[in-house]
C-alpha cells in the first residue's frame, strides 16, 4: 500500500518530464503501444540499433537514484520516504568500477533496486529519463524509443548509431550504469530484430523464439495443474490473456497449433518427463 500511495503522489511530478515514447509502467503506454511504435518506425528505416543496460536494476546505484529524484522532490519527509525505499533492498551490491573510482569506491556503494516492485518500476524511469532526454535534447535523435532498460534507436546510417551507441554509453557511465554490450548492436531490419519478445520483418511480426519456447512452457504447466485440479476458469483466463498478447503478431497458425497439441482433459496422465497421454 506504502508503495502504491508513493507512486500515486509522485507520478504527476515526473509524468510531465517523461518523453513521449517511454512505455513502461505508464498510463496509455505499455509493452504492445511500444511494440506498434517499434514496427512504424521499423518499416520506415533499414537499420535498428537495441542497445541492453547489463543487469540494470541489481546495478541502480542508491546514491545516484537518491540525487536524480531529488532534483525534483524538494519535501524532506518524502525524500526520506523515497530513501528508506531505495534503502530497504537487501540485493547484494554489485561490484563494478567505473571512470573516476579508485580500488575500493564500489566496496563503499550499495547497489540495486527489487525487480517487481511498484516503486522499482517508476524510479526506473525516473533515472533512465536522464538517458531519454539526453538523447532526443542533447544528440537530437527523432527515432528513439524506451521500454524500461531496453533502448531503440532507428536510422538508416549504420555508421551514425555506432557513434550513438558510444554516446549513450558515456551517459550510462555518468550513472553509474553499463551497456551489454554483447547484446547491443546495430541489425538490419530487413533480417528481423528482436524486441520485447516479438521478432519484427518488414511485412511480419513473429513470436521471437525464446517466448515460443516460454508459452509452450506455460501450456504444459497449465495442463499439468488442470489435471490436478485447478478450475478451468483460471485456466481459460491465463489462455486468453496469452492469446491476446500473442495476436499482437502475425501468430495465427501459431495459436491454432499451441490449442490443438494441447487439449485441455481432466483425464490425462502426466508422465515423468513432462508430456501428457490421454488416460
């Protein structure tokens, strides 16, 4: 309750300093408007560039986090009140060093911010909206968009957002926050790219694999726990909210085939090895 009345008195503070094209955790945003901006902007450029922060929030920096809210909240109670938040993550702090640091500075710094909660989410673009506004103010960039740590630019010069990615680096530096820099790189869009569990083509949109691989998963868990008694009310609820998310692609036949290997039964048996018979 403490951190959804948190959220809910500062949000309109930040909500007004947020760029347009911010998704996460905001009203009217979302992962699917954030999806549909990537494909519209996908088939209007050749290249993509998706840069990863490196396990961003077990690395949010609580100094850093405490200075970037409170250039806006000036209340000490509700500075104090945002400190004891940031505070109370029992993560392990990760040791990393950056421009400026002797030997020991990380030992000194307390790190992380608990994935999933309210608070987590918000302060999450409250820090990375520096990097937003450093990018469409400071670099001028038109085709940018942000869905919590994950950042997409869009060009047609391969050469320009190498020299981008090198520029947003240093603000995450400035943060004390890393790229992953295995995972940011510059694709051609005509190949397909990945983001938020979608791969986008210039005339299609697809589940990427590794959330084929997640629903599949989920249908055999699912089936399992109908078996063993779970009310099939549940269970068509969890299918129409998967169902929903999928047909946010060209999924069709994909949804067909997951609903016709899977049938529902409360007679099953459930082997060993995962898999189901009819009993």
């Amino acid at each position: 309750m403490v951190h959804h009345a948190m959220v809910r008195v500062l949000e309109p503070r930040f909500e007004r300093r947020f760029i347009h094209h911010s998704y996460a955790c905001r009203t009217g945003k979302g992962q699917h408007r954030a999806l549909c901006q990537f494909v519209r902007w996908a088939r209007g450029h050749r290249h993509t560039m998706v840069l990863d922060v490196h396990r961003f929030f077990p690395s949010v920096d609580h100094e850093v986090m405490k200075a970037v809210a409170f250039d806006v909240v000036r209340d000490p109670e509700v500075r104090a009140l945002i400190a004891n938040v940031i505070d109370a993550s029992d993560l392990p702090s990760a040791v990393a060093h950056f421009p400026g640091d002797d030997l020991l500075t990380p030992l000194g710094r307390r790190t992380g911010l608990p994935i999933g909660n309210l608070t987590s989410q918000f302060l999450a673009n409250v820090l990375l909206d520096r990097v937003d506004h450093h990018v469409k103010d400071d670099l001028r960039v038109k085709a940018y968009l942000r869905y919590a740590d994950d950042l997409a630019f869009f060009g047609d010069d391969r050469a320009a957002l190498w020299a981008l990615r090198e520029r947003v680096e240093s603000k995450l530096l400035e943060l004390r926050l890393r790229l992953n820099r295995g995972k940011s790189r510059v694709r051609r869009l005509r190949e397909g790219v990945t983001f938020l569990g979608f791969t986008v083509h210039p005339q299609t949109i697809r589940l990427g694999p590794v959330a084929v691989r997640r629903a599949r998963r989920r249908m055999a868990s699912l089936q399992r726990a109908y078996v063993q008694g779970m009310r099939w009310g549940q269970v068509q609820a969890s299918l129409q909210a998967w169902s929903a998310h999928a047909n946010h692609g060209d999924t069709h036949r994909l949804r067909e085939a997951a609903f016709a290997t899977r049938p529902f039964m409360r007679a099953l048996v459930v082997t060993a090895l995962g898999g189901a018979a009819s009993a």
